[in-house]
C-alpha cells in the first residue's frame, strides 16, 4: 500500500489562539496514534507558524502543550515569545496602506485591507526570536523538507508561503516574527525589499495550499473558525464573532476545496465553550492556561468522533 501522506495545518488566533491548538494538536495526536512531526507538510500562520515551527523542529506536542499549559516541566520559559495582551503605543503610521489600491481593484479581501489601515504596532518581538533560536540554528531554516510559514505583502495583500519552494529564502526566527506581525500589535517585518504582515490578514488557514501536493489528508486545526459560537450582547465580543464569521467562510471554502481534490480533512475548531473561554481578546496571555486547559476538555471529545 502507498503511504499516506499527511498534512497539519494550524491557523492563526493570537496567545490564546495557540493555546487552544496547543491542546487541539495533543488531542488529534491522541486520536490518530500518530506523531505529528511526521507530517509531509506543516503549514502555519501566525501563532500557528510559531508552533507549526516547533513542531518542524523536532519539539514534541508533549513539549508544547506543556509549554503552553504552563506545566513546570516545559524546557521553554514562560514568558517565551510572548506579546503584551493589550497593544503599546503604536507608530503614527498605517500598517500597509497600499492595501487599499489592492481592494479598489478588488485584488484583495475588505478584511485584509481593513487590517492594513490598523497602526503600525510596535511590540518586541524578540521572545520569538529566542524562542525559535532554541530549536532551529539561528539565521536557519527548520531541516523539515516541506514547513510552509504564511505572511501577507504589506504592498499588494498577496498571501506568500515562506519555506515554500521559489519564496525568497529567510531565516526561520525572521519568517515566525512575520507570520506574527499582528497590525495594531506587532511591527511588520522587512525582508529582501518587502514588508510581510501576519498572514492571518489574508486567511486563517491557508490549507487551500494543499490542492497542489500530493498530500493524502490534512489534519486542519483553526482556532479563529468556528460553527459553534452564537452572537453575544457584549459589543467587543460580537466584533469578534463578525470577523470570526468571515475567517470561518475562508477556512469553509479552503477545506470544500480540498475535499473536492479528493484530500480527506479532520478539523478543529472552537466552539461555544471554548470562545466563552477565550473572550474578545485573543491576546489576553492572562487566560491562556485556562484557555488550554478547557481546551483539552472540548478537542479531547471532538476527536472522539473521528473514524481512525
């Protein structure tokens, strides 16, 4: 028999976004029986490229989960590539105005050109830097043949897959940081003559990625989607359910496509207990212990209807 061939994909959602997939990916781990640094392909977004990343480099679920459950056990320092819960001080400039033109000519989405009117945030990120020093050479890239890592060009809104062959080469620490450019939050990263930002702004996801590999399955674990979340009275929190709506059409439409290639998808998402666990601010590090530890709870059943 050939052998399947298996993908992990894992979204993006901020700190506490990462710790729900934290605890989705020991879950699915759990379910299948199978390690998930075996995987033939890792895409990851955002938080999802931090632990994607990790993952890439031989660092257990196990080690992850632990990391962020804040079990003392875990090799990585608490505070490990971690970004203030509420924005600093911003730069008095837009994130990627050019997004704009892009939209006018509709070559982008109204939420990725929304996310480049945010300021230009200013947060260090140097904790990611460390954080992925640790476990890949610095100025390398993870030795996994295929980790794609997705940011967006801050000129024109095109999604690029860093890591993916014919992308401009960069150093795995430089690449997480722009995956995790949150506008508002994180500053854009510069490479080569262009300025990537959280490729989140984008898609969630980017599992649509898939259709071109020969990749058997995809494990799609996406914390800002969800089925399951209603539309709260708190007005941040149902700003959050309105942008979560439209990310979960994106990841919708990307796993239909991948379906219709004949690539058979297991998902996760959050549902309504998990989101009253998270909040409205997905950066609240505050709540990521509790986030992760609910979490556990809700994937653990979730995977429990998977057929393996």
């Amino acid at each position: 028999m050939a052998k399947l061939k298996r993908a992990v994909v894992i979204g993006c959602g901020g700190a506490l976004g990462g710790a729900w997939a934290a605890a989705a990916l020991r879950s699915a781990e759990n379910r299948l029986n199978w390690d998930l640094r075996n995987a033939d392909v890792i895409i990851g977004t955002s938080a999802g490229a931090v632990l994607g990343s990790l993952l890439s480099a031989g660092v257990s679920v196990d080690e992850i989960a632990h990391w962020q459950g804040g079990h003392s056990k875990s090799v990585f320092a608490e505070d490990a590539a971690s970004v203030p819960s509420l924005p600093p001080r911003p730069k008095a400039a837009l994130t990627a105005p050019g997004l704009i033109t892009s939209l006018l000519k509709r070559k982008v989405s109204l939420m990725t050109a929304l996310s480049g009117m945010l300021p230009e945030g200013t947060s260090d990120m140097q904790g990611f830097v460390d954080l992925i020093d640790a476990v890949v050479p610095p100025g390398q890239w993870t030795r996994h043949p295929a980790t794609w890592l997705m940011v967006v060009d801050a000129a024109n809104g095109q999604r690029v897959a860093l890591g993916y062959p014919g992308s401009p080469p960069i150093a795995m620490n430089k690449a997480v940081c722009a995956s995790y450019a949150v506008p508002g939050w994180c500053p854009p990263v510069e490479h080569e003559g262009r300025r990537y930002i959280d490729g989140g702004a984008a898609s969630p996801a980017s599992a649509d990625l898939l259709i071109s590999t020969d990749v058997s399955e995809a494990i799609v674990i996406a914390p800002m989607a969800s089925t399951d979340m209603g539309m709260p009275r708190n007005p941040a929190e149902a700003a959050e359910r309105l942008l979560r709506k439209q990310m979960t059409r994106i990841v919708e439409k990307e796993i239909q496509q991948l379906e219709h290639a004949g690539i058979r998808v297991r998902k996760l998402y959050p549902g309504r207990v998990d989101l009253d666990a998270i909040g409205y601010n997905l950066m609240d590090r505050s709540k990521r212990h509790s986030v992760y530890e609910t979490a556990l709870r809700t994937t653990e059943e979730a995977v429990s209807r998977w057929r393996v």
